[in-house]
C-alpha cells in the first residue's frame, strides 16, 4: 500500500511543481486581476462538478468493484449531460434576473468556456474514479500528471511564444489538458473491464444516489467552506485582491498534495474491505504520517522571508505571505480531515463528512462575512483556517465514538516523524530516478 502512496505522492508532487510553476507565470504576466479572474473559472468549473458528482463522484470509487462498470458509465454520462444543461438554463436565468451577481459569480465572457471545460472535465473525472475504484492506481497517477503538465505546456507556449498575455491563454491551456485527460483515462476504463455489461440499471441507480448524495451535499458545503470567502472578497474589494488570496491558497494547498495522496489510497483500500478492525489500524497510521509530513512542508513555507515572495512572484504579490501565516493552521488541519474523510467515506459512513462540512460551513460563512469587509482577503483567509479546525476536532470525535480508540492514540510520536522522514525520502529517491 504505501508503494501506492509513494507512487500517488510523486504524481501529486509533479501537480504541485506545475502549479507553482503556472503560478509564476500568472502572476508575472496577468497581474493581480489576471489572477483573480483564473480562480473564478476555477471555482465556478468545481461547483458545477459538486453538483455532477451527486452520480459521477466519489460514489463511483465505492461502487465500481460491486457492479458492473457499464452501469455506472450510462449513470454518470446520462447525469452530467443533465446536469450542465440544467446550469446553463441557470447562468441565463441569472444574468437576467441579477446581472450585477451573476458577473460577481461568472467573470464576463466566459460563461460558455465555463460550461464546456466543466463538462469535459466530469467526464474526465468520471473516468479518474472508476479507475480508482478499480485500483488502477498506477495508470491514474500517470495519466493525471501527464494531464496536468500539459496545462503548463500549452500556457507556456501561449504566453512566450504566442506572447498571447491573457486569460484566454489559460483557458486554451485547461481545453487541451482536460481533452488529453478524458480521452487517455476513457481508454484505460475500457482496457480495465474485459466485459462491458448492463443489469439491475434501477437498482444501481438508487444506490448510487443513496452514496453520492449525502457526498454529493458535504462535497458542495466543504467546496463552500473553502471558496466562500473567494465570491465574498470579489464582491467587498475586487478582482486585484482576490488574486492574492487565490494566489495564497494555491501555495498553502499544494500542500494537500500529501494528504490527498494518502486519503486517495486509503478510500481506494477501504472501499474493498469490510475487515473494521484493519480500517481503523491503517487510518490512524496515515494520519500521523499526513500531519507529519504536512508540517514539514509548512515550517519550509513558513521560514521564507517576503521578499522572496515578492521575487519569485512580484512586487504585487509581497502581501500574499500574511495570507499563508493565516491558512497555515488550517492546512495542517486540513491533512487531518482528508485522512478522516476518507475513512468515514470507505467503511460506507458519508453521513459524518456531511455533518462535518455543515458545520465547516456554518462557521466559514457567520466569520467571512464578518470579516471580509473589515480585513479584505485577510478576514477570508483566517475564517477558513478556523473552520478547518473545528471540522478536525468534530472528526476526531467522531472518529473516537465509532472506534473506541484514545485521542492519544492520534498525536504523533517520534517514531511517526521518522517513517514520515523515511516517506519523505522514499518519495525524493523515486522522483529522482
């Protein structure tokens, strides 16, 4: 397993370096405002999502190795063509209705870039999860990474060869990424089930919807948790400082990369198994290893002075490092929650990552908008990383009343740190060679 998680780490890695790298070159040729305009199509493209995975998300993990795979296809296809209808008929009825939201919520001319990369990117999502679900983990890694650099690729060329210096360049960049990712991960499905049948369609359905809309609902308050403060920000200061929060929270999220890499594993483990006794045992082992490893990464982030900030990113974007100050507790959180998440997601329990996203949710949003007028994209930042904490304290109690384990059990002792380092040094060795 923890093969599988080096593998998945080095795959995330590459995302990460890209993303810093995509960065870089935002904010040293789109500005502030550039920046801020890219996180609005980002976000927008992943609440439609929210909404297709209530039959094409996580669901399809769960249920791929105890149906047929021809099944879940028709399911999930049939439901994202409903879905980015329905959304279309939504953007229409808002820009007519509430104008001055709807251009706070959709940034002017690109709302059909918006619904086209969000229905290429579910099919290539749909595709991402039923080969986790079949644990075609090493394919996934390989295809998701080659996906993601080419996002780089495309808007590197646009950038300095086109010298194209606009947002359309990223989005260019997102149509030949997520083209590469749906076609390449459509293959791999169809080479991973050997016979393509169709039975028990209504049954299948109901249960689905069963899983995926209780992950559906916590996905779309956990999305809220993380990204309210991003409309709120819009609204209260404009498109130039929600370049900077966009730009902090992308560099404290690259962190989750090690989280993800371990829940993604985890889930993929545990939606295979019924042995409670192993699901508790693994999941309080890579939770010592995400937090540990998590901390590493954010001491090294945490130490940078801001000017090198300010060098690697722009005189623009010197202010961002507050901004990482503020998320910093929170991202720890953070790994926390992912491992949590996961578990609760694999033993078949969704229902508590809803009561927790509720409550995440809740809290975000009462000091976001408390916070956001009086401190900018600052307030933002520090609601998040309070939510993110609670929400770990809620999962630790509820992962202590289903488990009977000690809240002892779940801090880290040295020998955590040591495997994390030893983690940490087999994921270096494999990216080297």
């Amino acid at each position: 397993m923890f093969k599988k998680i080096l593998g998945t780490a080095g795959a995330r890695l590459i995302n990460a370096v890209v993303t810093f790298v995509v960065l870089f070159v935002i904010t040293h040729n789109l500005g502030r405002e550039g920046m801020g305009t890219i996180g609005l199509i980002l976000l927008d493209i992943n609440i439609i999502q929210l909404f297709i995975d209530l039959f094409a998300g996580s669901a399809l993990i769960y249920m791929a190795s105890r149906t047929s795979m021809a099944n879940l296809m028709i399911i999930s296809y049939s439901w994202i063509i409903v879905a980015i209808v329905g959304f279309a008929f939504l953007f229409g009825l808002m820009g007519f209705a509430f104008p001055e939201l709807y251009h706070t919520v959709v940034p002017a001319g690109y709302e059909m870039h918006i619904l086209t990369l969000a229905t290429i990117s579910a099919y290539m999502l749909t595709h991402y999860n039923l080969l986790l679900g079949k644990e075609r983990i090493k394919i996934y890694n390989i295809i998701s990474s080659v996906q993601t650099l080419l996002i780089l690729l495309v808007f590197v060329v646009m950038i300095y060869v086109k010298k194209e210096k606009t947002v359309g360049s990223y989005v260019m960049a997102l149509y030949t990424s997520y083209s590469f990712g749906v076609a390449a991960s459509l293959i791999a499905v169809l080479r991973s089930e050997k016979k393509m049948s169709v039975y028990s369609l209504g049954k299948v359905v109901r249960e689905v919807f069963h899983f995926g809309f209780v992950t559906s609902v916590a996905n779309i308050l956990f999305i809220g948790n993380k990204r309210i403060g991003y409309y709120l920000v819009r609204y209260f200061t404009g498109l130039s400082s929600l370049g900077v929060l966009t730009a902090g929270t992308q560099l404290t999220e690259g962190l989750k990369l090690i989280g993800q890499s371990i829940s993604v594993v985890q889930f993929s483990k545990l939606a295979n198994t019924t042995d409670t006794v192993y699901a508790k045992q693994i999941t309080i082992k890579l939770l010592k290893v995400s937090v540990v490893l998590t901390l590493m990464g954010l001491i090294v982030m945490l130490v940078l002075p801001v000017s090198v900030y300010g060098w690697v990113f722009g005189a623009e974007f010197v202010s961002v490092k507050p901004v990482i100050l503020l998320l910093a507790p929170g991202v720890l959180a953070l790994a926390a929650n992912a491992v949590f998440a996961h578990f609760f997601s694999g033993m078949g329990n969704p229902k508590i990552n809803l009561y927790a996203n509720i409550v995440g949710f809740s809290i975000v949003l009462i000091l976001a908008v408390i916070f956001v007028p009086m401190y900018g994209f600052l307030g933002a930042a520090g609601a998040v990383s309070v939510s993110y904490l609670v929400v770990m304290i809620y999962y630790c109690y509820r992962f202590k009343k289903q488990t009977g384990i000690k809240i002892s059990a779940l801090l880290p002792k040295w020998s955590d740190v040591v495997e994390a380092k030893n983690a940490l040094l087999g994921l270096l060795s494999k990216s080297s060679n």
